[in-house]
C-alpha cells in the first residue's frame, strides 16, 4: 500500500498527512472540476480515485483506471457514477451517508422558509430604495405553522426536514416507493400517501429522493397540473427530477406559487435561464451541505473509504456491497 497512488479532483476541507504518509497522492489544485480527458489521463495508474459529485466516472474511465482498487465519492449521492459498470469489475464504489443529513435538512429548512416569507424578495425590495413605510399587504405570504408537508423521499434527510416540521405543528405527508417502519411514522407523526395524493394535499412540497431512471423528470407538468395554485416546491436533492420548462409553466401560469432549489438540471444553472427571470423562485449554488463540520465530516469519510478500499478492507460506506459476494 506504500506505493499506492491516489488522486483526488479538488482541495478537501481536510488535512491530507496521514494519507500522504502511506500512499502517493495527487491533488487537482483548481476550482474547476478536471475536464473529462484530463481525468482520463490521470486514472491510467492510480489505486485510488477520490471524486465529487461534478466528475463524470463512466465505464470507459473505470477500463482506463485498470489499475484502480477504489472510487471514494466525497457526497452521499453517487448518480454521476456508473455502480452497475463498477460492480461488473468489482470496483467497491464508497459515498458519505449520514454526516451531511442535518446540514442539508437545515438548508431545507432555510429555502422553504425564505420561499414562504419571500426574504430574498424583500431583501431586494429594502435594498432598491422601496421600503418607504409600513404597508398592512406588503409581500404577504402563506403560513408555516400548520400547514400541509409533503416529502417525497422520507430517507434519512426526508425524516431529519420532518422532525424540523414538527416544531411548526405541520401535518405531514411522505411518499417512498416502499412505506416507513410504524415505528418512524409514528415517531415522526408522518402518514405515507401515494405520489398524486401529496402532491394534491400539500401547502409545501419537498423533494429528498435519489436520482435515479425512476426519479429523473418525477416532476413535470402532469405533477404541476394536480398541486394547488398555492403551494411551493423545494429541491434539494437533484435538479433533473424536475423538468426546468415544466417548472417555469408552472411558476408563471399559475399552477404552484413559488419554489425554492438547491440544484438545477443543468448545473450550474445558465445565466440566461428563463428561471432566473422569476421572482417568485430562489436558487442556491447546490449548498445544501455546506455547514464546515459537514463538509469536513465528508472529507474524513471519504477518505477512510479509500483507506479501506486500498488495504483490500470492506469499505465502511459502500453503496455496491455485492463487489463482496
Ligand atoms: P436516503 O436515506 O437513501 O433517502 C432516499 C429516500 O428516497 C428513501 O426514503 C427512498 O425510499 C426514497 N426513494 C427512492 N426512490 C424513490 C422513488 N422512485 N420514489 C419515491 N421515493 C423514492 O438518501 P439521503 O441521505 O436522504 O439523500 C437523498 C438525496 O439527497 C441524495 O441521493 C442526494 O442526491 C441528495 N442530496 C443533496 C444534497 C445537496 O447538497 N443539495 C446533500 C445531500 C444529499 P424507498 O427506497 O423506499 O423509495
Ligand atoms: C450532495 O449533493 C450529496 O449528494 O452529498
């Protein structure tokens, strides 16, 4: 292992010594991801490849890495990497579930609020020389308390946003392909629906599943079509299981009342994206997991990951377990 050679695609938010005690390691120094060809280039006769969400790991990287022993993934989501092509070559694929789930729920938390009391609006409305008095009807928008949450994707960031809902006596709602334990609904005071059910019932619509074939456009315009012209969508999961034209319909047309995202399809948004034309949207540079204890949480896993993964160990956090069959 002393020999073994690891590349990572950006500056963690960590200290790389001990790894660099045991192993060669590269680190791709800018703030850009490396293009595709460069990745290539560097995959040729690594061990170990530690990479983000942004790198694309497709099976022809994997036959060019033919050396590599590991793919250490510094996020808990992995859609950017082929598992099926890495579970063909045996390739333990690791992520970093859990330590980011209550720094993303609070950014949830964060956009549903800011969306529902339209802070960035009046933000903007204060800064731009509007606010001349105390108006009885400016910038009024619904309640938190009490209203309906629908979850679609009651996991381990879905449960932590629900908790946060029962401090604002929310009725909640959650849609999954399989329902709950009776043990979490009722901790959670959460009730399973099917998908068309929560999204008719629901003041607040929030997304937390994968992405994935069944998930990707989840959202379009027959969904848009059955929530109420009051409501408001927050995605903080992955920009493509919402189409962006059905989106921008359903915000100008009347159908929903606003949403708030964290991630776009594509990222980053464009800036000539007819979204950020709307006022009645918020947008985050995909940040949900941006508290530095989370961040450098993921940085430790991600490396224990590739630890693991060089000595031939069993990866603490594998997302392909049957590599191990
Ligand atoms: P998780 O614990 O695996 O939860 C995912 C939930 O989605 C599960 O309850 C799963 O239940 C449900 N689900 C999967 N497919 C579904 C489908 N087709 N329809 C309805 N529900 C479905 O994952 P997590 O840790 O909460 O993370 C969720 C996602 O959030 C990640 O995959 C990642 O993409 C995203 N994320 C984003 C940020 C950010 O910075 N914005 C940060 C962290 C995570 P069933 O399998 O029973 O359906
Ligand atoms: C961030 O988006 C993650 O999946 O960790």
């Amino acid at each position: 292992m002393s020999s073994s050679k690891i590349f990572i695609t950006r500056n963690l938010p960590t200290n790389l010594d001990a790894l660099r005690q045991i192993a060669s390691v590269e680190v791709w120094p800018e703030r850009e991801p490396p293009p595709y060809q460069v990745l290539l280039e560097k995959v040729k006769d690594i061990d170990g490849l530690l990479c983000l969400l942004t790198d694309q790991i497709d099976p022809h990287l994997m036959e060019v890495g033919a050396n590599l022993k590991v793919i250490s993934q510094m996020a808990v989501g992995y859609d950017n990497i082929d598992i099926p092509a890495a579970t063909v070559r045996r390739l333990p694929v690791g992520h970093t579930p859990g330590v980011l789930t209550n720094a993303t729920a609070d950014l949830t938390w964060a956009l549903l609020m800011a969306a529902a009391r339209r802070v960035v609006e009046a933000d903007q409305f204060t800064r731009s020389g509007q606010w001349t008095t105390w108006e009885p009807d400016l910038l009024l928008g619904p309640d938190v308390s009490g209203a309906t949450l629908g979850i679609v994707g009651l996991g381990r960031i879905g449960q932590a946003v629900a908790r946060r809902a029962s401090g604002f006596d929310m009725k909640i709602l959650y849609a999954n392909r399989t329902p709950c334990s009776l043990e979490v609904e009722e901790a959670l005071g959460a009730e399973f629906v099917e998908l068309d059910d929560l999204l008719q019932k629901s003041d607040f619509v929030t997304i937390h599943t994968p992405l994935s074939e069944e998930t990707r456009h989840l959202f379009g315009q027959a969904q848009f079509d059955q929530m109420k012209p009051t409501a408001i969508l927050i995605n903080t999961a992955r920009g493509p299981i919402v189409d962006p034209e059905a989106l921008y319909n359903a915000l100008t047309n009347g159908q929903i009342a606003g949403a708030a995202l964290d991630v776009t399809d594509p990222e980053p948004i464009p800036m000539d994206s007819a979204l950020l034309s709307l006022s009645n949207l918020i947008v985050t540079p995909h940040i949900g997991s941006a508290s530095r204890q989370a961040r450098g949480k993921m940085a430790d896993m991600a490396i224990a990951n590739l630890l693991a993964g060089l000595k031939g160990d069993r990866l603490p956090h594998c997302v392909n377990p049957e590599v191990y069959q």
